[in-house]
C-alpha cells in the first residue's frame, strides 16, 4: 500500500531533538550525539513507523538506538510513536534517534568509530524472484559486507521475515557475509523468545497464519571466496 505525501512531515522532523537532519556529517562520532556516548550503540534498518524500535528503546535505556529508514511519509509517524511511548512510560527520550538515509548507500553514514554493536532487519522487502532484484535485499550479502566495516567485532544481527524463500535466501547470505548463526527458527510465535516484540507486520502476518521466521546471527571471519566473488569496494574494509 503506497502512502500518501505528508507535507507537514518535513517540518516537524526538521524540528524534532532526535530526528537527525543532514546525518552523514555525524558519520564517525555517532555516540557523541546521546546523552551515555559510552553506551552500547544499535541500528534498526529500515524502522518503519517505529513501533518496534519505540517498545525496543523505551524498554532498554542503558543501549542507544538510531533507526534508519529512507522516507520522512514513515519517519514522521516514527518520530510520533516513540514521542508517544516515552510520554506514557514518563522517559526523556535520550537513547533514541531516527534519520533519512538509502541503506544502501550506508557507508556514508557510519564509519568503524561509531562501532555499532548489533543490527536489527525487521520484514524487509524481499523483492521479485528475479536474480538481479534479490541485491537489493537488506540481507543480501553485498549488503552484508557494507556493514562489516562499521561492526564491532562478534556483533550480531536479529532479523525476521514472513516469506520462505528470504530466510532461505537469507541462511545463504549469512554464511557468504561471515555472519554465524546462533539461533533460528520458523515459528517464532510457537514457543516465542521473551525478548520478542512484535511488529505492526509481524502481527498482521501471524493473524494470517503465516509463521514468522526469525534468527540471530553473530560476525565471524569473512570466507575467502566470499572476496574472490565480490568486487573490491564491497569487500571488508581492513583497519
């Protein structure tokens, strides 16, 4: 469902403390912009209206949080929810940002100092079945190794999906991109992790019937044939 042009979500993000304006000038000292710099530092990519990342945030306050997405029609209603979260629970909203940005274009945004120690891909768009649409996937592996360079060592990874053939897909990725699996399943819901929060896709997908598929995966070392099949400048950056 496409949705509609929000002229007022400009302005009001522009004004928003938390929503970041121009965020690639940040790139590299991400944690001096949070109240606790020395906190853990996590990404949600593409967060949406930002019910996951307002519950996820609010309930953790010792871990700070940026939610990327690539639209201001979503990070408006993301900028609302978290401010309607945090009111209700009485918090400042001190450990939580949202910006603009391709996640496909990510290395313009974070640099190894901002030293993100895990990443959230929460029903990313798995594309058409076409071979060449598939790159695009937040999970692909050529996304995977634009990641790497701004990861910690042993960072991880939650990721969860309605569709088969992503996680399928996705297990393959993982692998190519030196990410270790270290819990999956294929029905979150049947015997559902307490740190679990639910999506708004996740529950429209579970009240259809579709199992949701979900897995934490861990950095490892980046195979070697993983380098020979990808071109240079998607590869591990050395520091």
């Amino acid at each position: 469902m496409r949705m509609r042009f929000k002229p007022y979500a400009g302005p009001e993000l522009a004004a928003c403390p938390f929503h970041m304006n121009d965020p690639t000038q940040y790139r590299g000292r991400w944690r001096q912009t949070f109240a606790r710099p020395e906190q853990p530092l996590h990404v949600e990519l593409g967060c949406g209206k930002g019910g996951f990342l307002s519950e996820l945030a609010s309930r953790n306050p010792e871990v700070n949080y940026i939610g990327v997405d690539i639209t201001d029609k979503v990070l408006i209603l993301a900028k609302r929810n978290i401010e309607r979260v945090y009111t209700a629970k009485g918090l400042a909203i001190d450990n939580v940002k949202t910006l603009a940005h391709d996640i496909e274009r990510i290395p313009s945004l974070f640099a190894p100092e901002d030293a993100v120690s895990r990443l959230y891909i929460n029903f990313c768009n798995p594309w058409n079945r076409k071979s060449g649409h598939k790159k695009h996937r937040l999970t692909h592996t050529r996304q995977l190794l634009l990641y790497r360079p701004f990861l910690t060592e042993g960072a991880e990874l939650y990721f969860k999906c309605d569709d088969e053939n992503l996680f399928d897909d996705t297990l393959t990725y993982l692998a190519e991109g030196g990410f270790t699996v270290t819990w999956q399943t294929r029905d979150l819901h049947a015997e559902e992790p307490a740190w679990n929060i639910r999506t708004e896709h996740e529950r429209m997908f579970s009240e259809q019937g579709i199992p949701i598929k979900a897995l934490t995966a861990r950095m490892t070392a980046l195979p070697e044939s993983t380098a020979e099949k990808y071109p240079a400048p998607q590869r591990e950056v050395k520091h």
